[in-house]
C-alpha cells in the first residue's frame, strides 16, 4: 500500500474505505460480511475508514467491526457532524457522545463538518461557538483533526479553506467533476494551503463502472492493455499528487482486492498518453447518453411522500446507458414492489429534496421528466397490480 501524509506528518493510506455502501441484509448492515471486508483491506494496508452519522446504522456497524477485530489502533477513524441537523452547543456535544457510543470509541481521529456549503453557514456556526467547541476537543484529544467535507462550487471552496485553520478536507472528484463542485483548482488551492484533502464519490456513485453508458463499456472491453473502468478512474486520481486519500465503497472481496492492487501500483504522475486517450474516449460517450448528475449519495432523501429520488435518476440514466427495456425493469422493481410506492409522480414539487443536493439537481423538473418516460401505461397497470395483489 502507499501513503501519502496528512499535515501532521502521519501517513495515511492513498486508498480509504467508504463504508456508506456495506452491503446490506434483512434492513440492516451485514456485519458479518463487512468484517471480513474490512479485515482484508486492513491486512493489505488500508488505515483511513470513513463513515457518517447520517448514514443508517453505519456508525454503529463500524463500532462493532472495530471491537470485534481488535484494530481500533490500527486506523484512523473519520466521522462527521450533521450540523444542519443542530440548533445548539447542546445539541452538538449530544451528538458527538452518540458518536462516540456508537462507534465504540472515545476519539475520532478525523472529524468533519458534514456537507459544509457556504461562509454564511460557516459563520452562524461560529456564532453558536462551534470553534471553541472544536478546540477544546481537540486540546482533550477527543478530536485528533477538524475538516470539513463540500459539494459546491471552486470560488466558495477556497473561501471555506480560508475561514479556518482546518487540518484536512474532503471533496467530490472524479474525471467526470475535473472543472466542477471544488474541482481541480479547489484540489490545488487547498494542497497549496497544507490541507491534505480526502476524495468521495471517485467513482460518482457507480456511474464510471456498472453504469457506463454501453457504449463506454465496449470501448473498455476493446481494450488491449486490459484496463477496467474501477482502475482506470482510481489510477486518474492518484496520478495527482495533491490527492491524499481515495475514498471507496467497497462491499465485495473483488472490490477489496481490485482496489488495492490499483493503489500498490500507482504512484503520483504514473498516468500514461495511452491512458488519457482511454478517459477522453469514455468521457465522450458518457456525456453522449447521461440524462441527470446524480451520484447517488441520498442526501434529497427521505422525501416526505416517500419518492426514491436516486433510484429513480439510476433507472432514468439507465434507460439511456443500458436501454430503455432494463431501466423501465429496474424501475418497476424499485419503486412499485413495495407497500409503500416510490414513484416519482408521487412528487408534491416541495423542494426539499433541492435544498440538500450537493450536485444542485433541479430535482423536481428531472423527476417530472423521468415519470413521463418510466412510468408507461405498462408500469401503472403493473403497479396497481402489485399493490392489489399485495405483490410486494
């Protein structure tokens, strides 16, 4: 495995574990397959684990993982503060103890306020005294680093990096995102500033691997040095050294295995010609068939009368990516085989779901566009079948 350092000098793992995406099984978490998951990438070098507690159950799982395999010392253990969830100092130091609890610990090495989106929002947190909070933390060492994680544009990420002595950051970036959110101006201007900075969404949620359009798939299946989507976009990214930590969601052995093979052999600056014709040729046709930008990461969710917003966009896309037949299929399978329906023409056009899109979707507009192509007069005689027949 290689590292690269954090600004303290320690040396953190070029690829991190994601846990958002554990497999899951019976309404939970998999511990069980989690485990051997995660004990493998650590045996193979991983050291940067990231989680959220606004992931269902993900803290907790985490916790339990961490006890049962005896390697809280060996990592570095990163969570976040959902603060547009808090209205006060009480609320964030409830919070941080139910943290705490759940992952069965009593300091977080790499501590992040969550979806951070503006200096506004900065500075009403500074009002509530978050920075005496923070330092006090970090003076007890219940806090080891403060950083903060951001979907937005580049001009306001370096205003964020400006307004705090933070000690690490995190972004969405991929070849797909090189000029959007932070972007690869907000990747150097924080590197220029000494903050190590941590990457989500690599892989933008699946859509540079299973989700390519098949035209992309083809052009990798063509391929004669034998390269894969998961590779190929990892390999972009460690190519650059002001990339410190590359977030992934790993929820298979193969997954485990893959990615750190990738990482062992890519050290900065090791992307070839060949390599960037590759990315240029699949970025093509990408933007040839993608119908919305939306990565996945539920953040729109839960909508208030139930839609599945990025299982409707994943079927949306797919219906241009793989064809229409399958992602009709998927869509009958996500949203109609349940008690509670998910379609998308069950939107009230609220625009809640718009307010916590860190792709900045005009949610309600696409989810309109997706209902009139999913949703057939097929899918709505299928639909008040299952719910007849109680098919779910």
């Amino acid at each position: 495995m290689q590292y690269r350092k954090d600004k303290k000098g320690n040396d953190i793992s070029v690829l991190g574990y994601g846990c958002m995406r554990f497999t899951r099984k019976g309404g939970g978490i998999d511990i069980e397959k989690a485990l051997q998951e995660v004990a493998a990438a650590i045996d193979a070098g991983v050291n940067y684990f990231d989680t959220a507690y606004v992931y269902p159950g993900n803290e907790a799982a985490v916790g339990e993982i961490l006890r049962r395999s005896g390697c809280r010392e060996q990592i570095y253990l990163a969570t976040k503060l959902p603060h547009y969830l808090i209205r006060s100092m009480d609320g964030v130091e409830k919070m941080f103890r139910e943290e705490l609890k759940g992952l069965q610990t009593d300091y977080i090495d790499f501590y992040l306020m969550h979806m951070l989106t503006d200096i506004p929002t900065w500075e009403k947190l500074k009002r509530m005294g978050i920075t005496e909070w923070i330092e006090g933390k970090l003076a007890s060492g219940q806090i080891r680093n403060i950083g903060f994680s951001y979907h937005g544009n580049t001009e306001m990420f370096r205003k964020l990096v400006d307004a705090y002595d933070w000690d690490f950051c995190q972004i969405q970036y991929n070849y797909m995102d090189e000029y959007s959110q932070a972007g690869v101006g907000g990747l150097k201007y924080a590197h220029a500033k000494g903050l190590p900075v941590m990457i989500m969404e690599p892989l933008r949620g699946g859509r540079l691997v299973d989700l390519l359009p098949e035209a992309a798939k083809e052009v990798f299946r063509r391929d004669e040095e034998g390269r894969t989507p998961a590779a190929l976009a990892f390999k972009w990214l460690y190519d650059q050294p002001e990339v410190t930590c590359v977030l992934s969601g790993m929820n298979s052995m193969e997954m485990v295995e893959e990615n750190v093979k990738t990482a062992d052999l890519s050290p900065a600056g090791c992307m070839t010609d060949s390599d960037r014709a590759l990315i240029a040729r699949v970025k093509q046709e990408i933007e040839r068939s993608v119908r919305v930008g939306c990565t996945g990461c539920g953040y729109c969710m839960p909508c208030p009368k139930g839609v599945d917003i990025p299982g409707t966009f994943r079927c949306y896309n797919a219906m241009y990516s793989e064809g229409k037949r399958s992602g009709r299929r998927d869509y009958l399978q996500c949203t109609a085989f349940r008690k509670d329906t998910a379609s998308a023409s069950q939107c009230i056009a609220c625009g809640k779901c718009e307010s916590h899109c860190p792709q900045h979707i005009e949610i309600r507009r696409e989810l309109a566009a997706a209902a009139a192509e999913l949703e057939t007069v097929s899918y709505k005689l299928m639909k008040n079948a299952i719910q007849l027949f109680r098919l779910w």
